[in-house]
C-alpha cells in the first residue's frame, strides 16, 4: 500500500484491515485500554481470548505464535495505515488518531444515541428568549429577579453537563460481533 493510500484510508483499505480477526483485536485491546502497551502483553491478551484460557494458561507456544504473527505482520501493516503507533524498538503499541476512523466499522450502533446538541441548544434559546422577556418586562417576568433567573439558566446547563457525562459515562459498549467469533 502506498503512502497515498494509507492518507486516504479507503473503504477496502479499512475492510483488508479489518478483514484478520487479530488485527480486529489488536484495535479492540487497544481501544478498551486507552493507553500504550507492551508487545508481549498484547500477544498475551489476544491468545488468551483465541483459545480462550486465562493468560496464565497459555502455553509458551500459544503466546509465541501470536506474538510472532503480530511482531511480523499485523503491527506492520496497522502501522502503515497509520490506525496504530508501533515502536519496534520500545516494544510498544498505542492507538494513532487514524484508528477513530474505521471504529464505526467496528461496531454499530443501534439506539440512536441522545441529541446533546439540540438539548443545549433548545437550553440556550429557551433561557436568551427568558432573559430578553424579563429585560422588557413581559407579563409573568415582571416580578422575576434577574439573579434568580441567571441562576435558574446556569443550574440547567449544569445540570445538563452532568447528566450528559453521566450518560456517556454509564454507556457500556457490546464486544464488536467480530471478535466473539473468528476464523481458525
């Protein structure tokens, strides 16, 4: 693949990737971490999720034929498209900015999730809207004290960030179809 192609990061370029389920782990290990790892930890995940032991119960070549398949193929060519940092000489791997490019290939979503934005702004036009009805002392605002208002408008956005961070930080995320079951 040329330097052109891994820029461009085409809808094949995304499927080859995609196409070896130890590719599609790597990006999944990677992503549940949020942080870099060792080589020899990412071979140890992924051949205990293939054979399906604990890392404990692997046997060296279980841990050895991933290892090498990885150190010698997949981490290359994830590092070519630019979805992976690989630092051959540390040892390391971590997700690059690119990866976020082909996670909606990973999973799907479902339930759409809940419009953030809208809620915001209708937050914001109701309370501008409030605030210019009291500024003219509009019926029903007249008796209403500008802080008490300004107070109220802070309060829903607030209390709309938490909710919000609550929201996405209570979300779970399924473990993507393709990694429960892979090709032998």
């Amino acid at each position: 693949m040329s330097a052109a192609d891994a820029e461009r990061l085409t809808p094949d370029g995304v499927f080859e990737l995609l196409s070896n389920h130890r590719r599609r782990m790597v990006l999944y290990y990677l992503r549940t971490r949020g942080e870099a790892v060792g080589i020899q930890e990412l071979a140890t995940e992924i051949a205990s999720m293939e054979n399906d032991v604990t890392a404990e119960e692997l046997t060296s070549q279980q841990r050895k034929r991933v290892y090498v398949s990885l150190y010698q193929t997949h981490l290359p060519k994830m590092a070519e498209m630019n979805t992976i940092e690989y630092d051959k000489d540390a040892g390391e791997v971590r997700l690059a900015a690119r990866a976020d490019d082909i996670d909606d290939h990973l999973t799907t979503e479902s339930d759409p999730s809940y419009p953030w934005r809208f809620h915001y702004l209708v937050l914001a036009v109701t309370g501008t809207a409030a605030l210019a009805l009291l500024t003219v002392n509009a019926p029903g605002f007249g008796a209403l004290p500008t802080p008490i208002l300004a107070v109220g408008i802070g309060v829903a956005f607030v209390g709309s960030a938490v909710g919000q961070y609550w929201h996405e930080r209570t979300a779970t995320e399924e473990i993507p179809v393709e990694l429960s079951q892979y090709d032998r």
